[in-house]
C-alpha cells in the first residue's frame, strides 16, 4: 500500500500543471503526510482497528480518488477543447498514461480501504458476505482456511476493471462496490477512448 501511495504521489509530479488538482506540491505533500501517519501509527502489519488510523486512511483514499477523477475530466476538458498537451502525440499518450495509472491506483486503494470494513478488520475477522468475493472465498477449496486478501489482490482488481471495464474474478456483492467499480470504468473507457482517438487525430 504505501508503494503504490508513492507511486501516485510521482504519478502527480509528472502531470501537467492543466491536469493536476491545485500546485505542484500540495497533493503528494498532503498524500507523503498521511502515509507518515499511517506507518507511525501502525509500522508492521495493518491489524490495528483504531478509529483515528482508519479515518487517516479513508482520507487518504478519498484524496487520491479525487485527485484522479478531477485528472480524467480536466483531460478530457483539453482534448475537446484543445489543450497544450493536445499537440503532441506523444506528450497526449504520456499525459494518458500518467492519469489511467493513476486511476488505477487510486481505486484499488479504496477497494483495499472499503472492502469488508478495511485491512485491520480483515486481519482479525473475514465477513461470510464481502463486499468484494474472491476466488479464494467463492472456492474455498482453492485456498489456504486464513486466507485474507492482500494488497496485491485489490490492485490486480483495479487494474482489470480499468482495462475489461467489467469485472473479471472478481464479484462486486455490496451496492457501493458496484457503484464504484461503475465509475472507475466509465473514468478508464473516457481516458482510453478520448486518448487513444486524440493521438490518432494528432498523428494523422
């Protein structure tokens, strides 16, 4: 988790100023802050239920969901109305890139957050009905009996729901769940169409 937190904190530096949500520096200060927070709070594993904690991170989260969906309407604002990144393939193709990673991130983050009352909840107790149903918890067969999912689990969920626009292994149960795997595809479908057809135009 805090691998990919400063993953989107570079993600946020190499957009262009048009694309990024206030200065340069507030969002990854803000973001770098929140993380020290977190890690000073709880330095080994995530399995401290505390209540400040789990309001740090949903801040966290809510900051870095923001930040990307306020990148994908700005962009798209540019490539309808011509911005400066518009000029260029390949500064329009980057500008894309950075944006769709840093959706990508940003949602799987608040999966990782949400899903069956946070990471802490998860460590001590695995609801029998889940917000977001695993493999692993649909067929139990096919896993360990404490098996919990990882970061890497919600990352690989945000990665193919922004690229099938669709879930995959991966079933959405709870009402908010569904609402947000919704908008991190029609945030990803708005990026890869507009991008890709803006490059094209570019080129030709």
């Amino acid at each position: 988790m805090a691998t990919a937190v400063t993953a989107s904190a570079v993600l946020t530096l190499l957009l262009p100023d048009s694309l990024r949500l206030g200065p340069q520096w507030a969002l990854p200060l803000a973001e770098g802050l929140l993380l020290v927070a977190l890690v000073a709070g709880d330095p080994g594993r995530i399995d401290r239920r505390s209540t400040v904690l789990r309001a740090v991170s949903i801040a966290l989260v809510v900051i870095l969901a923001g930040s990307a969906i306020w990148s994908t309407v700005q962009l798209s604002d540019d490539i309808m109305h011509g911005g400066t990144e518009t000029n260029s393939a390949n500064a329009l193709l980057q500008a894309g890139g950075s944006v769709w990673a840093s959706t990508v991130l940003a949602f799987s983050l608040l999966y990782f957050e949400l899903d069956s009352g946070g990471p802490a909840a998860r460590t001590h107790h695995m609801p029998h009905t889940p917000a977001l149903a695993f493999p692993q918890q649909l067929s139990p067969e096919l896993s360990s009996p404490n098996w919990r999912p990882r970061y890497i689990d919600y990352l690989y969920l945000g990665f193919t729901n922004s690229t099938a626009l669709s879930p995959t292994d991966v079933m959405p149960l709870a009402p908010w769940a569904k609402c947000v795997m919704t908008l991190q595809s029609i945030a990803s479908l708005i990026i890869l169409g507009l991008v890709i057809a803006g490059a094209v135009n570019v080129l030709a």
